[in-house]
C-alpha cells in the first residue's frame, strides 16, 4: 500500500551506499514491494477489497476506499494491519478465499532472482523476514516460485510481533542466530528500515519502486535502490566464485 515511482532510471541509487560484503554473512529481505512486485497488494488493497466490502453496502468505489483508508490507518504498525485473518473478521470478507482468487497476479520483480542467486554464488545465507499472513506467504510462493532462491523463509505472524516492534528483532536472532554487525536488511517502510537500525542491524536499504507501476519513493533516513543489480558489482570477484 505504498506509492512509489516506475522501474525507470533502473540504475539509478538514492543515496550512497556501500557495503563490506566481506563483512556480511547474512541478508535479510523483506517480500512484497521487495522481492515481489507490490502491484498484487496495491491492487487488492486499494481497489479489490473496497471494491467488494463497498458494493455489499451501497457504497461508490470512493465512498469504499476513504471507509477502508480509516480502517487501515487504525492499525497501521501493528501485527492486525497484515492479518487475513482480522480483516476477514473485521470487513465480512473471505480474505483468504479472495487472496487464493488473486493468487496468478503476484510476480517477482525482474531483478529479484539475479540478485538472490548471486548471494548464493558468494556464500551469503539468505533470509526472508516478511510481515505477510502465512496464507498469504503461502499463495505467494505458489505462484512465484520464490522460496526455490531463498535458505529459510519467517512471517512474523509466527512470532506474534511485525516488524516494527523491536521483541520481532530479538526473537528471529534468537532464531537464527543472526549477528547484527554482519547483517544486510532490505525493506520498502521506512518505519520498518528505523526499527531494523533501532536493533542494531548494520545496513538497511530501502526499495524506492516497489510497484513498478507506480512513482518511486525516497527515504529520508536510509539509502535507497531500484534495482538490485546494481549491487551485484559490488561483489567482489573473490565471493562471486
């Protein structure tokens, strides 16, 4: 649910940014509007659930979305914002039949797996840290294939914390054993790239076109990438063996 710019000026980064990646042994990557195209939940979000939830109450598309603005932005940073489950109860909605509906829509983005393999290529272990309901992590990796280029792959639902909350931090490196000081994080919410700092992990790189049909966003406290590849130069020759 977030606005951003088209996969124009692909090579283009925000900010500078420069990684010791002989120093990094694990990524961390958040998934939609990062490893996926954010188009999928611009769409359902914004147009199919107000959509669907307005027409039972005879309500214009308008009238639906201001309704549905408020009950998002009520639980906005909370664990609920991301629930299928709370949505379901909240709105009369079978989200999760409607998420399955959707399913063919999600796609990676074009420089998701060319990055991804080439951390493989160097060693680095590759995390997936999503706040997605796992019904919905689930359609996803049906469609897209995506868990055949990750090593392990966590939704915060499991812990009972989003991202946002500095005890989801704790318990996924308690988990994993992640070390902060040798860990890379990519996320498209500032809000989440500020508790990732918060907690000590050392890079956070935020996504500015996580809908590729939409503008590109800035951030104001981290550096900034539209597409991965161009970080894979930055691999030095050595770990790309």
């Amino acid at each position: 649910m977030i606005p951003c710019r088209p996969f124009s000026a692909r090579w283009r980064v925000i900010m500078h940014f420069d990684i010791a990646w002989q120093e990094v042994d694990t990524v961390l990557l958040d998934m939609d509007g990062t490893l996926l195209d954010l188009a999928f939940d611009n769409y359902f979000w914004q147009t199919l659930v107000p959509e669907t939830w307005g027409a039972a109450r005879g309500l214009n598309l308008q009238e639906a979305k201001e309704a549905m603005r408020q009950e998002y932005h009520a639980v906005q940073h909370t664990l609920n914002w991301y629930c299928l489950d709370y949505w379901s109860e909240r709105l009369g909605l079978d989200i999760c039949a409607m998420t399955s509906e959707q399913g063919p829509r999600a796609t990676l983005r074009e420089d998701t797996v060319p990055f991804l393999d080439a951390l493989k290529a160097c060693g680095k272990r590759r995390i997936l840290l999503t706040n997605a309901h796992p019904h919905n992590l689930a359609v996803k990796l049906k469609h897209t294939g995506l868990d055949a280029h990750l090593d392990l792959l966590l939704s915060t639902h499991t812990f009972g914390y989003p991202k946002e909350d500095q005890r989801l931090w704790r318990a996924v490196a308690e988990e994993t054993g992640l070390e902060a000081h040798k860990t890379l994080f990519v996320d498209d919410s500032e809000a989440i790239l500020d508790a990732a700092r918060e907690f000590g992990i050392r890079y956070c790189l935020g996504i500015t076109n996580p809908d590729s049909g939409l503008a590109e966003k800035q951030y104001l406290r981290h550096p900034g990438l539209n597409d991965y590849r161009r970080l894979i130069p930055s691999l030095t020759p050595k770990e790309r063996r």
